[in-house]
C-alpha cells in the first residue's frame, strides 16, 4: 500500500466537512469526477470504506471520521513545517510568541526581559497579540514558535508546562441579589445564564460556564449540564463585561482579568467550588530551537516568583 499524499488528505477533508462531493470539489476549484475518483483509490489503498454514499446523503464511515482526525493533524503539521522553515531562513529570525489580551496573568513583560537578558545570541522576540482561539491556531501552524495560553485547551502535539494557578471571580452586575455578598458559593449562580465562547470545545464550555467540577456538574465533567441557561454568544472579554453589566448574565473571569476590567456597573466575588485558571507556556512538541528553550526557561524563573506559582490547591 502505497503513502497517501498531501493532496490527498485535503481532497478527503474537504469531502469529509462539506459531506458533498459537488461542493467539496467547489470548495477545491476542480471538477467533481476526479474528485470522487481520488476518494475512490484512497479506499482502495487503504482498504477500508471512508464514506458511505447513498442518493441523498454522504455520511462518514468510522474510519473516515479517523482519517478526518489525523488528515486534519497531518496538513496542518506540512504547513507548520513550511511557515516554520521559511521563517528560520530569513535574514533576521524571530521568536513569535503569540498571546491573547489578559492571557498572561501580568507575566509577559518580565518573561521578555529575562529571554532577552539570557543573550543577544538569541533571536529578538516578537509578541502577536491575538483573540480568543488565535495563540494556540497560530501555535499550530507555524505562524507562533511558544505561546501563552490559559487552559483549558486542546494540547495534542504541544509540550507545556505550568506557570500559575490562580482562582477565578464571579462576574455580576453590580445590581445583582448577589452581588452584595462577600464570597459566593458556586451553587448560589445555579439557574443563572452563563455566556457561551465562540468556537469552544464542549470541554471548555464546561469550564467557562463552571460546571467542569464536580460540585458544579453532579458528575457531569465534559460538557455544561443541559439544564444551565445559555447566555449570550461572546468573543471577547469585552463583550463578556457588556452583557454581564446589562443583566443579560453572569460569568467566570480569572482574578488577573478582574483586576485589569474595574467597572462600577460590574461586581466581582470570590466563589468557592469554583475552579481556577491556570496560565501555561507552551511550544510544539517537535521544537528543538535554543530560543524557545531559553523562552521557557525564562517563564519558569519569572513564574516561580509570583503568588500564585502552582497554588491550586490553596483555593
């Protein structure tokens, strides 16, 4: 059996996500017959059928639904290598660290003067700012060499490690039945609508929306239970503050993030049962470059002098 290519793995991508082989090969810019002909001699070589094709509907067989899995793993790792590699080879190389607003707990400024302080042999750093989704997408590839990140997310082929561990807030208005209280349990939010994230896993949105826990969930520790009021679709966490002010919800933010946002129509209050937010570093797991090595090391030092350096347990 012959290696499947590149251009293989895209042609059943977008196959496998439009679940319609004329508008796959739209999608693609080419003619359907060959389209479908490729699909084809991929199950053939493989021996395995990745579609299941009736009049009305194309449909993913179990080991489509794998291959879709692992052709979407294996393209992006082919561009991450190319950007990477085009990068490497400008006359100037730099170290992209990629990082969402409020993403670093207040670290990065300190994390860029150690890096920068290890030697000028290294690549000077160029920060890329991005929103919610951006850092690890740009982690993945190739356009980021190390990110800052907040979990949870999805961290397969990425190596991390742990920078802080501090508790999250509950975000009310400021004329909320709650808000006059100094600590919350998470029980007292139960009911409340909670904002959803754009784009976010069902793992996450059990996170954002609280119920990751298990006195949040009552054993549910994948997703939101269906009995939680879904609140407003939000991208940002300024968008966050604006519903939350206008009663439209309540939410979670990490107490970094509460300290940059001080709002008078907003409250913040300390929830017990809560899970926290932790800050990490993270890189490819294929990564052998001195400068992200030396990013790393950087984080860890600057981390290890923070209040909340690995204090989960504390809350």
């Amino acid at each position: 059996m012959s290696e499947l290519e590149v251009r293989e793995l895209r042609y059943f991508i977008a196959v496998a996500e439009e679940l319609n082989f004329s508008r796959a090969a739209q999608r693609l810019g080419m003619a359907q017959p060959p389209l479908s002909k490729a699909i084809a001699q991929m199950e053939s070589r493989l021996g395995v059928r990745l579609l299941e094709r009736t009049t009305r509907q194309v449909r993913l067989t179990a080991a489509g639904q794998v291959l879709l899995d692992q052709a979407r793993i294996a393209v992006d790792a082919v561009q991450a290598a190319a950007r990477r590699a085009r990068r490497a080879g400008q006359p100037t190389p730099q170290l992209v660290v990629a990082v969402k607003p409020g993403g670093d707990a207040g670290l990065l400024r300190e994390i860029l003067a150690a890096y920068r302080e290890t030697g000028s042999h290294l690549p000077p750093p160029e920060v890329v700012v991005g929103g919610s989704g951006e850092p690890i997408a740009m982690l993945r590839d190739g356009r980021a060499d190390v990110a800052l990140l907040r979990s949870p997310f999805d961290g397969q082929g990425l190596d991390s490690q742990t920078l802080v561990v501090e508790p999250r807030l509950a975000v009310l208005p400021a004329a909320h039945r709650l808000a006059g209280r100094r600590r919350l349990r998470l029980t007292d939010l139960k009911g409340e609508p909670i904002p959803r994230w754009k784009g976010a896993a069902p793992s996450a949105t059990a996170y954002y929306t609280g119920c990751d826990g298990s006195e949040a969930g009552d054993g549910h520790t994948g997703s939101a239970p269906a009995d939680t009021p879904e609140g407003p679709l939000v991208a940002s966490v300024e968008q966050l503050l604006e519903v939350v002010a206008l009663g439209q919800a309540v939410a979670f933010l990490s107490r970094s993030t509460t300290k940059q946002h001080q709002r008078p129509d907003i409250a913040y209050r300390p929830v017990t049962g809560l899970s926290p937010s932790a800050v990490m570093v993270a890189w490819p797991e294929t990564s052998r470059s001195t400068a992200v090595a030396a990013f790393v090391q950087a984080a860890h030092d600057v981390a290890a002098h923070h209040p909340d350096h690995m204090t989960a347990l504390a809350y």
